[in-house]
C-alpha cells in the first residue's frame, strides 16, 4: 500500500512538471471528480428470484491528467485515478466474535463472524477498490464527433440504451469500471457505441470472461421517432480447473416515440422492443436454445416527477441462472447481469410469463453536475415480487465541462 501512495503522489508532482517543462501552450492540467451515494432497500420476501437486503454506500473517484490538443480538432487525454468505495456498517468485527453478541443459534450451532466480516480490508484506510487509468481520444469530422478510450475507464462511458434485462440498476453502483475499450459516434440525430470489456484473465481457478457490447440510435421527424438496438456478447469460459463454455447474446432491437416537445411535458415516451437471446452452454447441454419476448416501456415526467412502467413478456431470458459448471459453482450473477425478475416463472417452466416494473420517482433540479433521485419501484412476477425504496445522488464534475463544450452527454 505504501508503494501505491508513493506511485500516485509522484504521478501528481510529475503532470504539473510536464506542463509547464517548456513552450507547451496545447498542454493543460484536468481533473475530475465522480460521487456516488446509494439507498436502496430491498422488499422480495414473495419472490424467490432475487432476496431482500439493504444496500447503503458511497463511493468517490477521483482522477487527474493530461490534455494534449492538436490541430485544433482533435484531443488526447491521460488520465488516472482511484476508486474508493464504502458498503456502509461493513466494518471489521473482532475474530470469533458476532455483532451482535450470540454465542450458539437456534439449533445449537455455534455462531461466528464469517471470515470476509474479520478482514482489515474493511476499515476506512482501506477502502481503495481499483485504479483506473485510461487514454480518451476526441475528434470531430464535420458534424460527426468520435470518442475512443482505452485501459481502465468508468462506465458512464457507455451512454447507449440499455433495457434493465442487460444491466441491473446496482451494477453500476458495485462495478462502476470497465476494462478493454469503447468506440463512440455522435451526430446531431443519432448515437452509436461499440466495446469490448475484459472481466476474466484465463487463469488456475480464474474463468476467462470478456463482453462484446454496442448500442446505437437514430432520430427522426425532428426527434419524435427513435429507432436503435442495444446487444452484447458474453463469452463465459473455463480455467485450468474447470472446463466449459457457455455463450450468451442478447439482442434487443427497438422503436419509440418521444413525445416530450409536443405534450411540453419534460417526458413522455413509448418504446417497443424485442428481446432476443442466443444461449449455449456447451459442457452440460450442447446447443444453442433462444429465449425472446417482447418488451413495452412507457415513461412520463413532469415538475420533476416521473412514472416510468416496463412490462416485459415473454419467455425465461436467463435459463441457466441455476445451473451450475463442472465444480458445482452455480452460474448465477456471474453469466447473467440484468435484473433477475427477468426469469419470469418462480416454477422454472419454459413457458411464457411476464414481467411488470413500475417506478415512481422525484428528481429535482438541483444543478447541472448533481443528480438525486427518490424512487419506488414494484416489482410483478405471477402477482406482487416484492418493491425497493431507493435514494441515490450523483456527483459528476466533468459534466459541466461536456455541457459548455457541443455536443455530449449521456442518453436519457
């Protein structure tokens, strides 16, 4: 740890040095800063798809490089930083002892911290979760601005539209990095990405993982129609100790109407989508099978209240969540990232099902680099799921600098 402290106080004495090494006009100094605060209380005692819990935390990043500007229309930027990060009450508890204090359960067993509870990796000096480093290249041709970032960067790098089957809504929030690159496209009426994120090196008991992911949208009758697709593919492979493969990709082509300009509301959209899955796991069944279903969202806001409704129908989009590789390790979390009400029937049957999300939610204007959010959310599987209460602020310094400067910004 004193290597690493060393490494990034270095690394802060050095960019100034550089700047300021000679006649370097094009050269600056940048910096960001990004905040995230999480509530989310969890309500699923009547689901069995995913368990009740509290997730309560914080965590800030913090970075800083270089900016280089040539030719007046393309920028290069270095950048480092770390991520710190705070589940709250996860402190250290006292070897072989509970909090609070019980000696024996109710059968008689005896009770004891789980060895992840004792660690000092949960104390408040030692919170530091990854660095990130990256390279962000910028570059406008006429009306196109392209984007491209590489190493270790955060995820709001990814700005496409991605229904809650691909990504759950606290993925973000316990994996804010990704690792490989991305590729953007921005014009005045469409948006279009295109990524690799490297989750798995092949190692001893390391599975090697990696997504290949892009979405893209375009605009037209002056914004009211939207057309655009979101996609990616997992490969979920082996290590030297557990063979197998299992394939996923997931497609999800769509069309929407954003009404927002026309009724004044400051939202009001109907999007209509198809899910469409391609899934093999090659150890245990040998070919390919294909959830689908369709998907219906309607989202409306006004005087910073929003009611958004995502009701999917269809079949099982995450058929071998319970299944498990040739050591007996259920697949779970690790090959599926989307919410799991997604899995539709409790009785696991291939049939079709359905899926209601309902949100409620307040988000007032507070400025343009903070954003809180007050939400219910209900959940319906075969009748009531369960529901959240979720609070959630985020602080992003670096919009302020995409907002003054053309076109960016991150999708609705």
């Amino acid at each position: 740890m004193k290597k690493f402290y060393a490494f990034i106080f270095t690394f802060l004495l050095a960019v100034p040095a550089a700047m300021y090494a000679g006649d370097r006009p094009q050269t600056r100094f940048i910096y960001d800063v990004d905040f995230g605060f999480r509530f989310d209380n969890r309500e699923y005692d009547r689901s069995s798809f995913s368990p009740s819990m509290t997730i309560f935390g914080a965590r800030i990043t913090p970075s800083a490089g270089l900016q280089i500007q040539d030719s007046g229309t393309s920028v290069h930027k270095l950048l480092i930083g770390i991520d710190i990060m705070k589940d709250f009450g996860a402190s250290p508890v006292p070897a072989g002892s509970l909090e609070p204090a019980t000696a024996t359960s109710a059968d008689g067993s005896d009770l004891a911290a789980a060895p992840d509870e004792t660690s000092s990796s949960l104390s408040n000096w030692d919170l530091f979760r990854e660095l990130i480093f990256y390279y962000k290249w910028e570059k406008s041709f006429a009306r196109t601005d392209m984007t491209l970032a590489a190493g270790i960067f955060p995820r709001k790098e990814m700005e496409g539209r991605y229904s809650t089957a691909f990504f759950s809504d606290s993925l973000e929030f316990y994996d804010p990095n990704l690792e490989g690159l991305i590729l953007k496209f921005r014009r005045p009426s469409a948006y279009y990405e295109v990524g690799c994120d490297w989750m798995g090196k092949y190692g001893t008991g390391r599975r090697e993982r990696f997504m290949i992911y892009s979405s893209g949208e375009a605009s037209l009758a002056g914004g009211m129609l939207r057309l655009g697709y979101s996609g990616y593919m997992y490969h979920y492979a082996g290590c030297r100790n557990v063979w197998g493969v299992v394939d996923n990709i997931l497609l999800n082509p769509y069309a929407g109407l954003d009404l927002s300009r026309k009724s004044g509301l400051q939202r009001l959209e109907i999007t209509l989508g198809w899910l469409q899955s391609m899934q093999n796991d090659r150890r245990n069944i040998g070919s390919y099978v294909f959830p689908h279903g369709g998907e219906l969202l309607l989202g409306i806001r006004n005087w910073n209240i929003g009611l958004e409704n995502r009701l999917y129908y269809g079949t099982d989009l995450m058929p071998y969540y319970d299944s498990a590789d040739a050591a007996g390790v259920r697949y779970g979390s690790m090959l599926y990232f989307g919410d799991p009400f997604f899995r539709v029937n409790s009785r696991r049957s291939s049939g079709l099902g359905f899926y209601d999300r309902l949100a409620l939610s307040y988000e007032p204007r507070i400025a343009s680099f903070l954003r809180l959010k007050v939400a219910a959310v209900l959940h319906f599987n075969e009748g009531f799921s369960g529901w959240q209460q979720t609070v959630s602020l985020k602080f992003d310094l670096q919009s302020i600098f995409s907002a003054s400067g053309g076109r960016s910004g991150k999708r609705r």
